[in-house]
C-alpha cells in the first residue's frame, strides 16, 4: 500500500494557460490593471505597427519583485489589494504569451527575454536599476495585434477606467469613469448613475457594468446611452483568466436590476412630488419597465401608453392589415371615466375565431380598449367594462339573402342586409357601412351591410398566410377583387346589372365579337346552357 497525492507538471500547465485565455487582447486589460493598483496617475500605450513593440509605461510605485512578477499564481500586490480585488497573479502570462521578446524597466530592477524562454522555465538575470525615473516600462517586441485592435479595445476599456489612458498621445475619452463629473449615487452593489430620467423618453433600459474599472456586462449590445454601474470589486469577483465575465452572473445581475430598481423609484418620486399629474404618466413606460406602476395607484390620470382608441376597421392582424389602433391624444382622467364621459372596456377574443363584434361595437361607441400593464392595485380596475364577459347578440335588419363566396382562399357564406344591431348588455349599436365577420367558431358567416360594397371584411377573415407563415399577396388581392365584384352583383336591384358585373372580359376572343347569346343558369348559380341567338 502506497500513498500518492496531487502533483503539478509545472511546465505543461503554463503551455495549456495560454489556451484558457479567450481574448487575444485580455493582456491590455491587465496591463491597465496593473498601473491602477500601482496607484499611477495615468497609463501610456505606445505602438509602433512598422516593429510591432508595444510599450507601457505608468508612474505608479513601481514593481517591487521581479521575480514574483514571474510567479505563476502569486500576484505580489499588498493585503489590501488582495482582500479587495482578488488578484489572480497570471495576468502576465498574457503579456508573456502575446508577444516574442519582453522587457521590463522598474524601481526593483530590469529584464529583457524571449518569452518562450520564460515559458520554458529558462533562468532570467535581472539586472540592477540604480538610476530609476519612477517609470515602469514594459516593451513588447513581435506583438501580434493590429493597430486598430489595439486601439478600439484601449477605447472601450478606458471608458469606465479610473485613471487617464492614453494610446499614441491620444487621451482615450473615460465618460463612464467615476471621477468622469457625472452623478454617481451608492447602492448595495456599488456606485450607479442613472441616465434618460430627465424626460420620459430617455435611455432607460441598458446598463453597463465596470468591475475595477473594466467593462463586464451590458445589457444592450446596441443602445448608446445606459444606465452606469460600477460594481464593489470587495464584494463581486470577475472570471478567471479573462475578467470579461462575472461569477455567478444570473445572481448578480438580478442584484444589480434591484439596485437600479430602487434608485430609479426613488428618482421617480422625487419627480412625482414635483410634476404635474399629466406630466408625470408621461414616464409610465419606465415604470412598466422596472416594475414600478405601482407609483400610479394614486394618479387620478391614466397614461395614455394604457389605453388605446380603435382609429380604423378592425381587422384579424395588425402586421399584414395595418393597426387599426392608436394611443389617445391625451391623457385620460379619473373625474371622465367616472362620469362615463370616456368609456374603457377589455378585449382579450380573438377576431378570427371569435369575430369581430365585440370590436365593432367598441369601434362605433369610441370606446378606450385597456392595454393591461397597470398595478393590480390601480383604480381603473373597478371601471374597467369586460366585454368578454358579456353576452353579444347581433341582429339584423331586412335580411335580403345568404349567398356563399367561393374565393381562391377563402369560402365563406354571407348574410346581405339593410343593416345590423349589435346589443352587449343594454347598450346596442347600429351598423349600415362596415360589414363584420362572425367568427370561425360563431357560425363562419359575413354579415354585409347594404352601404359597404368593399372587401375590407375579408381582412377579418383570413389573414392569407400558408402553413409556413407565408404571406399569400397575390392570393389575397385577387380574392378581394372577386369578392367586391361579388357583393355588388348580390345587391344590385337589376338581375342584368349583376349579371353582367359577373361576366368575365371576352377581348381575347374576336370571334365573338358583336354576337348575342342566352345563357341559362341552374339552382346553384352555375350555367346550364349557352345558346347563340
């Protein structure tokens, strides 16, 4: 019986680090790092793409152990950088691995190697620096980036940096830094300043988060202006090797929304306190956003982001067909609905398989539809009138006739008539200019009025997408002409008339050119016979 533990191949371990990085430009990162803890006053980056060096040069308080900076896994900084940061101690690997020759100037001494002799575990003489300016140089020879690399990733990480960074001269712009001017309050997280609560469509949605000064988390890839956070780097850690990525993101990121959350509601109760009633449901989309409607219980004005107005005829798909709704022109108040001068309702049915009734009638009485979204809490819910929970009769006026249309997609029977009287509760609207559909699943039937001699009602029926979603435009169109032709041949007084608003054109056909026929039909509307006369 024998005894083993774990041992380490020191020399293949270093060459599979290498790998774990998966940023090639991680190194700019630590070596901005670097300098911070140093406590410099600013960074330098210089970069000559004719040789490929790379120098970096800060006046921090320079490196005290050589030797420790070539210690895997020891980082050499003091116990109140270790207890606050975290300091891996493999940043320079990164350093070590992206380029081909190294030299290193500061207070402790100077080298100057070939990387993979370093990686190769190969003695390193340092030599004595006895005459030291305060300026840490760090030379890298046979650097494997490009200018503009090197340059677009210096910009994004200096904009949160503490300290001044400069590439080539240029001093990188740092809007997000702490000591930027902006207005930065403490959380439990860290250090949040809050953009777009000014006006009540500002940027407020996207964040970005710095820890140590470095950017880690944005929440929208594409959104210029965000919110800003930069995280307590005592309480939040970043990813071995990179730092591009937080440990236990989920968990901190929900953190994070609670703390924007909060410092959010409280701006918005400052501003409540301040604005008008009008004016502050303007920010009704932030407060939905951030889960805070609640603020709004109290407002004796409805956002008009809740409500909408139907503006059009109402069809079974606003994509394709248009949006037959618009948000009110101004705010709603309490005093009207209460009066029933403004009347809201719900409608949750689907036109196509429930029918567009219940729209119609809410169409003709310019009644507000609740878009949803206010606190369970708010006083609308108790005036709100549901007319999915009402029963909806419809009756018509001197029905003439049912005839059936027979399109190249749709089929479907249709009732010809004066008008129609749609009754939800004691409430009854009259309808003579807009046909209405059914429903697939109230019958399948138009009721088409006699002033309406559109198709629009076919937009109710079908929405002329395939099994794949596919838009059938030409299917469409061709089903709307043919069904105008067929609802003024079904009301034309004249059987001449509609007979010969039916008739397909014959100028392909000089042989019938000036010649008379009969033509008899059948019970179902198909022809019998054709006669020459």
């Amino acid at each position: 019986m024998k005894q083993i533990s774990m041992q380490v191949n020191q020399g293949n371990l270093v060459k599979s680090l290498k790998f774990s990085f998966t940023n090639q430009t991680t190194v700019l990162g630590e070596l901005l790092q670097n300098a911070r803890r140093a406590d410099a006053t600013a960074v330098q980056f210089e970069f000559a793409p004719e040789t490929n060096i790379l120098q970096i040069t800060d006046d921090g308080c320079g490196i005290s152990s050589l030797e420790t900076l070539l210690t895997v896994a020891e980082s050499g900084w003091d116990a109140d950088v270790v207890a606050q940061e975290h300091p891996f101690g493999i940043g320079f690997l990164s350093a070590l691995f992206a380029c081909r020759h190294i030299a290193v100037v500061s207070k402790n001494g100077r080298i100057s190697v070939n990387t993979e002799d370093v990686l190769a575990f190969k003695p390193v003489t340092v030599f004595p620096v006895t005459d030291w300016d305060g300026i840490t140089r760090i030379t890298m020879i046979g650097v494997e980036f490009e200018s503009k690399l090197i340059e677009s990733t210096l910009k994004r990480f200096a904009k949160g940096f503490p300290i001044p960074v400069f590439f080539n001269g240029e001093s990188l712009e740092r809007e997000h830094a702490l000591d930027s001017g902006l207005d930065f309050i403490d959380t439990e997280v860290g250090s949040i300043h809050l953009v777009g609560l000014d006006k009540p469509d500002g940027a407020h949605y996207a964040f970005e988060v710095y820890l140590q000064g470095l950017p880690i988390y944005r929440s929208h890839l594409y959104c210029s202006t965000t919110h800003i956070v930069h995280l307590d780097s005592a309480r939040f850690h970043a990813r071995l090797p990179d730092r591009d990525k937080l440990i236990d993101e989920s968990d901190v990121l929900k953190l994070i929304k609670a703390a924007l959350r909060q410092a959010i509601e409280s701006r918005l109760l400052q501003l409540k306190s301040t604005l008008s009633a009008q004016d502050f449901v303007q920010f009704f989309d932030m407060m939905r956003h951030w889960g805070l409607s609640a603020l709004l219980n109290d407002v004796d004005v409805l956002p008009q982001q809740a409500v909408c107005k139907i503006t059009s005829y109402p069809v079974c798909n606003s994509e394709l067909y248009g949006c037959f709704t618009a948000y009110p022109k101004k705010p709603v108040t309490r005093a009207e609905v209460e009066s029933r001068q403004v009347e809201i309702v719900d409608i949750e049915g689907d036109i196509q398989s429930d029918g567009a009734a219940r729209f119609m009638f809410a169409w003709m009485r310019d009644s507000l539809i609740y878009y949803g979204h206010l606190d369970n809490g708010h006083w609308i819910h108790s005036m709100i009138r549901y007319l999915d929970e009402e029963e909806v009769t419809v009756d018509l006026v001197h029905e003439t006739h049912i005839s059936q249309f027979k399109g190249s997609w749709v089929w479907v029977d249709v009732k010809f008539c004066d008008a129609y009287r749609i009754r939800i509760g004691n409430d009854v609207v009259e309808i003579a200019d807009h046909a209405f559909y059914q429903g697939s699943g109230n019958g399948d039937c138009i009721v088409m009025p006699k002033d309406d001699g559109s198709a629009a009602v076919l937009n109710q029926v079908s929405t002329f997408q395939s099994e794949h979603d596919d838009y059938q435009e030409a299917t469409h169109d061709t089903d709307c002409d043919d069904f105008a032709t067929f609802v003024i041949a079904n009301v034309l007084k004249d059987p001449s008339h509609a007979f010969q608003r039916l008739l397909p054109s014959f100028q392909g056909c000089p042989a019938l050119y000036g010649k008379a026929f009969e033509v008899v039909l059948d019970d179902n509307g198909e022809v019998a016979s054709v006669t020459a006369v």
